[in-house]
DNA sequence: CGAATGTGTGACAACGTTGTCAGGCATTTC
DNA sequence: GAAATGCCTGACAACGTTGTCACACATTCG
C-alpha cells in the first residue's frame, strides 16, 4: 500500500469553536429566542428580523445542535433509529437497510445500522446503546431467542419492530416472509417435476425461520404423500463452505437425492459448487431459496423462492412510523409473500 | 400480504416517565454528582456508596442520556461517525460500511449511513444534517465532484476521509483503489493472451475512478504498442442494462473485438449476460474490474481485478481515528492495492 | 380618550448531564 | 492537642437549545 504525504489541512489553532445561537444572535443584534423562532421556522418573527437572522447564520456558517435541540425539546424525539441486522454486508440485510433508508429519509430521521453476526449478546448491547443514544425506535432482525429485555424499551416509549424473524417473549410489531408458505411452493415444484427422493439442507434449528423452512418442506412432502428420508434431511448447515461439504456427502449416498432444495442462499450457493464439482448440475434438480445475484446467470440458472427484503425493510420502517405517531394502535404481524422464480435448475425431471 | 393484529402492546398509561440519574441518586440516597461517577466508573467513590448506586440504577432499568452527556462534556465528542455511500445496498459500499463498523465498534462508535445515489446534491443534504447532529467524523464515497464546501466542517473539527474517490478542492485523507495500475493490469493481461481488438465498457466520464480505469486500459494499450479503436472504447454506461446494450453493439461490430475489459461491476455483469445470450462466451475473453458474487460459479468463471472494499472500510475508519486524535498528522492518500484474480474468461485467446 | 385586543420580542428556566470547587470527616504529623 | 493532609461527597453552574411567560408597542373598539 502506497501512502503519499502533504502538510496538514487544518492546523489545530485554524479550528474554531462551533457558533451557537447565541452569536448568530450577538451578530444580528436580537435575542438567542428570536433566533430559534427563525431557525425552527416559527411564525411570528417580523420579515426584517428574520432576514438579519438569516444573514447572520449564513455568515458564521451557523449549524443548528441537534443534540441540544433533542434535550430540551418537549416531544423528546430524536428523530433517529436504530438498525439492528445480521450483518450490513450481507445482500438480504443490506436490502432491508436500503427499504429503512428510504422512508426514513422522507421522514427526516437519520439510522444506525449494526452488525450482530449471529450474536444474542451483541444484540443486547446494540440495544443498550441504541437506548442511551435515546434513539425513538429500533428495527431489530433477531439473533437473540429471547426478547422479553425489551420490555425495558417499550415502556419507555421506543418503538420496537422485528423484521425476518420473529420474537419472543415480547408482543411487538413484526414483519416476515411467509417461510413455511415459500418452503412448501418450492418443494412442490419439486415433487411436480416428479421427483420423490429431494434432500433438504438447511440452518440451524435454532433459527426459527430455518424451522419454519424445513416445517414448509415436510408439509409439502406430507401435502403430497411423498416419504422423508431422514439420511437427505441435513440441518445446522451454515454457510457456503459446509453446504458444499453437506451436498457432497448427499451426492455420495449408495442413494442419492435426485432433487436438493436448499432452504437459504448460501446454501445455495454452496450446493451450486458442489453440483458443478460433481459434475451433477444437470442431473440433480435445485431449488433454493431466498434469491441472489447472478443466480439467471448460472448454468443451468437456479430457480429460487424469492424474498423481498427491500419491502420487508419499507414495511418495517413504515409501522415504525405509525406506532410512534399512535402508540396504541394493535401490535401486528405482517407477512410479506415470496414468489417462486423457476429458471431452470428446479425444473430438471428426475433419470430413473 | 396478511395481516394479524392482536391488542396493543403498551398503552399510553403504561408509558413512563425515564428514569434520569436525579431518580437513581433519589433513590439511592445520595448525590446527582455521586451517580455521575459511578456510572462513568470515575474513581473515588467508596464501595458501599458504588454498590448502593448500582442496585438503585438496575432497579429502575436506568440507561444515561448520551446526548445530555454530549452536550455536556468538555471534549464534545459524540462517538458519532457519518458514513455516506452510493448505495449502503450495493456490495462495494456495503462491504466498505462492513470495514468501518469493525473498527467503530471496538471504539465504541455508532455509525450512520447513508445512500447518495450519485446525487452531488443529496451529498451536501447529508454532510449539513450530519453536521448538525454534530457527528466527530464523516467518512465519504464522493459524488460530487467538488468539496470545498466541506471546508467549514474541517474547521469545526469534523474529521474528514475520503474513500473510493479522491476529494476535489479540499485536501483530506482519503483511501482509494489503484485504479490506473489495476487496470492496465488487467488489461495487459488480455494483450499478453495474444489480444489486439480490446473493447473498453465504462462508467461515466465524469466519475474520477471511471477515468482512472479507463487512462490504465489506455497506458497498457500503449506499452504494449497496441492501437486503441475509437468504435472499441464505449463509456458512460453505467449499469447493467445499459451494459448488456452496450457488449450486443460490440458484437454486432463489423470486426467485433476479441475481448472485452469491463470497468464496472455491474458492467461486467452485463457482459456475462450478453456474451451468453450471443453464445459468445467461450470466444470472447472478458475482464472485469471489481469481484463480484458467484463470479467464479459462471461459465466461464469470470477473470477479474479485484478491489478489497472491507479493507478500504477498515483503513478509513482507522484513519479518522488517527485524525481525531492528532488532528495536525499531514494529511495522507492511501491506495489499497487490487489483485488479478485468473478464473477463465481473461484467459481465452483469440480466433484468427 | 381609556380599555381591550393583538403582535412581536426577549428574559428566564429547564432538559440531563459533567466540570469545578468547596467542605466534611478521618487520619497523620509535629 | 492543634495543625496539616488526604479522601469522599455534594452544591452549583454550565453545555446549546426550546417552552413559558411577560412586556412593549400598535391597533381596534366602545
């Protein structure tokens, strides 16, 4: 890495304090109040007045405190909320926070956004922080299993939504995907290409969308008198690298699967390196779900059960709004519907 | 989507007043003072008093306001940072969003993101609200093309670092890729495959890292002694769609080229979509700068320049750290290296 | 013409916290 | 035994802003 000096920007005597609305006020030769009136836009300030005020801002390049505002402001609110996802990197987490960002920006509130990578306790120390930063509400896709915590939160008047996945031990705001539903349509597509040995990999069972995922797929494979074999059943599959490991091993059976649905995107992912390897990709049929990129792209193209978390993220942001705006409105659950995408690999017909 | 309701979870009345350090103090029998240092764990405060305080705070769920703590404080540090990006849902920005919030976390750091669009306008929307929220540090992934008007913030103390794109008209820190050199490597990479008829697909001229990349294609170009044709080289094309148009009118090209650099992303992404819909993709070598998601699943794996947009994250948050607490360090351009990552599509020769 | 009304402005206190300083008490020193 | 020292503790003001109230002045009305 190349690193190129020059001499440094601001020297520390050229930083200046910050001009508060006392020397706006000074400057234009009236009271700190009239200025707040000019500044938060009240009525009742003389045009002249208000004008001077404005020169006088302009010229110190005044910046309204916000965090003073916030304190001494009667309503209390911060206009801030508090993001809590798996992790801001991740394609469905980073789709939900651009849903947030969007009605948030038109609502004129400012997000945090944090990293909880699967850790119940960095959740609850994201929530303690977000409380002391006074944030006014909080749009939480849970780790934790347990969530009566935040009992503390609601009564103090944060508005608290869940989103992905949802809580426990609480009554609050809440908005999924219809995982069980989604599930069950991809592996009927399944079962409809006439396929009867179809594996399942899925996340831990800890996850309570991973349960849901795995119930949808026994409800299809019931719905349609299809037998589970327990030894193509693979839970506490992770991430990519062990889905590889966990679609090798399938493959390997003296019977394998004709059939793999895939029951999270980097499972997917994984069981499309481990069909590639194995030569299978056109063999064994996949369906995955939650979607990705260049998912059209592949060879075959793999079919998905899609998420949208981009609305999940809209929707949770817009409930924030209303609960903050009528606390007393009923806590509700909102299902927000996948959609089955087939593109080709979930559409290839079983070899007897 | 369905919607389940069930009553509310907190009525108005059940909405407390929150607990301030006056009703800890209150309780506990002593002083405001008291409760001060023992929750910003300042010494000199007796065990038994510590102890007592400790139980009135964990009875009352107390959590202190850090933004009357804000105010207050003599070092007025928020412990608040602003990061502006394209796009916090877009893989680069969120990855670079991923790098910073490492190292915020470790110094207790809350991060506010935000997504520009492209938007030189938005841009200065949110370093005026940032400001006002009196943020210790704005990280920015430039759009505007000119920055001068963050000059006052550096003067106020807001540390300031650029990421992915240099700063016009201010001197910063800043933190960038090795565009120029990345691409003439992967270009070179394309002549030493025995390609003459090279295809350059850009972003927009008036992004500095779309010009950087498209000055190494042409200095490779050069060293090589290989001609550059005007109908080969297509800029302004800055998405994926655009990006399929542009490679279906290169291969529509009377002499069509042999290979294509693509500068972008998504560009390169496009270019998969339309060297497949053309069957061409096992004919016409394909480079891309930027790595993407199942790059190395495609067929043909896709030969890129890799950028590593954590570590970009990462060094730009260190920097700001470094200049909040010596702000008279020089300021300093960091160029974080890009790797040639050879998968297959860079390394199909020509046809003659 | 005096009273009632309305309009614009500012003085002051307060939000929840921390920096400063002074005072109480126990211990040490001469 | 009086003075000096150290350790805890708390009273008070202040951070930058806004809510409340009162006052000065102009206008309208009986």
């Amino acid at each position: 890495m190349t690193t190129l000096s020059s001499p440094p920007a601001a020297t520390a005597e050229s930083l200046r304090a910050r001009p508060t609305m006392r020397d706006v006020a000074a400057l234009a030769g009236v009271s700190l109040k009239t200025v707040s009136r000019v500044v938060n836009r009240e009525d009742g300030v003389s045009e002249d007045l208000a004008a001077k005020v404005e020169r006088a801002a302009a010229q110190l390049d005044y910046r309204p405190n916000l965090t003073a505002s916030n304190l001494r402001r009667s309503d209390r609110k911060t206009a801030t909320w508090g993001l809590l996802l798996e992790d801001v990197a991740n394609p469905f987490s980073s789709a939900v926070h651009r849903g947030v960002e969007e009605v948030a920006r038109e609502l004129g509130v400012a997000v945090f956004a944090a990293s909880m990578d699967e850790d119940p306790e960095r959740e609850r120390e994201l929530v303690a922080t977000f409380s002391s930063r006074r944030v006014d509400a909080l749009i939480i896709a849970p780790t934790a299993t347990e969530h009566a915590y935040l009992a503390n939160e609601v009564r103090n008047g944060i508005a608290v939504v869940f989103v992905d996945r949802p809580p426990f031990g609480i009554d609050a705001d809440c908005v999924v995907t219809d995982n069980r539903a989604g599930a069950a349509a991809g592996t009927s597509h399944l079962v409809e290409c006439g396929h009867r040995r179809i594996a399942f990999v899925g996340d831990f069972a800890s996850i309570s969308t991973a349960n849901e995922r795995y119930q949808g797929y026994v409800d299809s494979m019931a719905a349609h008198g299809v037998q589970v074999h327990a030894e193509l059943v693979l839970r506490d599959v992770h991430d990519a690298t062990q889905a590889v490991e966990a679609v090798r091993s399938l493959l390997a059976l003296p019977e394998p699967p004709t059939a793999i649905f895939a029951a999270q995107n980097l499972i997917t992912m994984g069981a499309v390196e481990a069909l590639r390897d194995a030569g299978a990709q056109h063999r064994v049929a996949l369906v995955g779900f939650d979607d990705f990129a260049m998912a059209n792209l592949l060879d075959p193209a793999v079919t998905v059960v899609a998420q949208d978390p981009r609305a999940i993220g809209r929707l949770a942001a817009t409930l924030v709004n209303e609960r903050l705006s009528s606390s007393s409105a009923p806590v509700s659950v909102h299902v927000v519907p996948s959609v089955l995408i087939p593109r080709g690999s979930g559409e290839i017909a079983p070899r007897n």
